[in-house]
C-alpha cells in the first residue's frame, strides 16, 4: 500500500510536471495567461503533488520488503555522489539556461554555453538523478526503491522531453545550443564540442554547495534519520 501511494503521487507529479511543459499544453496556456502567469499555476501545481508525494514517503520510509544490506563502502558512495549532486545543482543555479524566463521575455536566447552547461546542459537534471541514485543505495527498501528511484527516471525522462520542446521551438540559437553542448555529462567536452573551462564556474555556488553539505552532515541523522 505504502509503495503503491509513492508510486501514485510521483505519477501525478511527473505527469503533470512534464505534460505541463509539453508544447500543446505550454502554448496556449502561455498565449492566455502570459508567460509569469503559466510559471506561477505551473509551480503551484508542482508543490501541491511533490509536497504530498515527501510526505507520504516520510510517513512510510523504509517500508515494504528488505531488498539488500548496504555497508559503508555504499555509505562513502552516497556521500560523495551527495556531494558531487550540490555541487553540480549550484552551479547550475549560478548559470541560467539559454531558455530561462528572462530569457523567454526578452526574446534574447543565447548559444554559448557557460561553466557547467559545457558538462551538461540540464544540470538540474543530472542532481536530481544524482540525489536519487546515491539514496538508492543506502535505503534498502521497496518503498525507498520507489521514492528515490523516481528522482533517477524523472531527472532523465524530463531532459529527454525538454531536449524536445526545445528543438520543435525552431529558436536558431537554441538549436545551435544543442549542436555543441550534451546531455549525457562530458560528451560534447570528450568529442571536442566543448572545453572545460573551470574558470567560469561560480565560486560563490561551490562554497554554498560545500556549506550545504557539511550542513547535511550534521543535521541529515536529526531531520531525516
């Protein structure tokens, strides 16, 4: 039962988050409510199906079946993907996206890609698919698998679907954006597409992210057990 009302509210929430940015659905909402209006709802409906879904995992973590042991080399394995994930998640907060809503407004889009965008272009993306594989291997449960599996599937299956809706935009800057950048982390940089560039990473965002996680390790056992 408890797997079961996981697995229903992460439904509801990817299915509303993703069918939400769809095209057919983004447009016309766009053109009636404008572009501040449809991110509002759209971030309205957001929390109101991903606050139930942490809740009714808080209410039933670690239930169902028993489906390994982890030890402390999966431990160590956690809290460093754990950190890897805040690290790439600030940085990708510090360097907004060719298609972020300033962005969308002005009608500006640029196609240079900037600091971790050379690694990934869906940053996000890849911490939320970080966070949940790292927790995945320290809960060993049906009702974790689940929960924090949910977090791997739709990290990949939302940058799958933006990559999409981006493309069908037929913007010459955001297509030429995806020519030279990748989605799977390191390719356009191990294909000569792109270079590294560490400079241009936010050191602002790496000091926040290494606070961030000292801040977890001392209050993660107190908050979430």
């Amino acid at each position: 039962m408890a797997s079961a009302s996981i697995f229903f509210w992460w439904l509801l929430f990817a299915g509303t988050h993703i069918g939400g940015s769809s095209p057919a659905v983004r447009t016309p909402l766009i053109r009636r409510l404008g572009l501040l209006g449809f991110k509002g709802i759209y971030t309205l409906i957001a929390l109101a199906t991903f606050i139930p879904l942490c809740s009714v995992y808080a209410r039933h973590k670690h239930a169902g079946a028993l489906l390994f042991v982890p030890d402390r080399t999966l431990l160590a394995a956690t809290e460093a993907l754990m950190l890897l994930a805040l690290v790439v998640l600030a940085q990708g907060l510090a360097t907004p996206g060719p298609l972020s809503t300033q962005a969308e407004r002005d009608g500006r889009f640029t196609k240079e890609a900037r600091g971790i965008q050379r690694v990934t272009r869906h940053p996000q993306n890849l911490a939320f698919v970080l966070f949940g594989f790292s927790h995945l291997l320290v809960n060993p449960f049906s009702a974790d698998l689940i929960f924090f599996g949910g977090f791997v599937v739709f990290g990949i299956a939302s940058a799958i679907l933006q990559d999409r809706r981006q493309r069908i935009s037929g913007i010459p800057e955001i297509r030429q954006y995806q020519a030279e950048t990748s989605a799977l982390p390191f390719a356009a940089i191990v294909t000569g597409r792109q270079r590294l560039a560490a400079k241009e990473y936010s050191r602002t965002a790496l000091v926040a992210a290494l606070l961030l996680f000292v801040a977890l390790q001392i209050f993660h056992p107190r908050i979430f057990g």
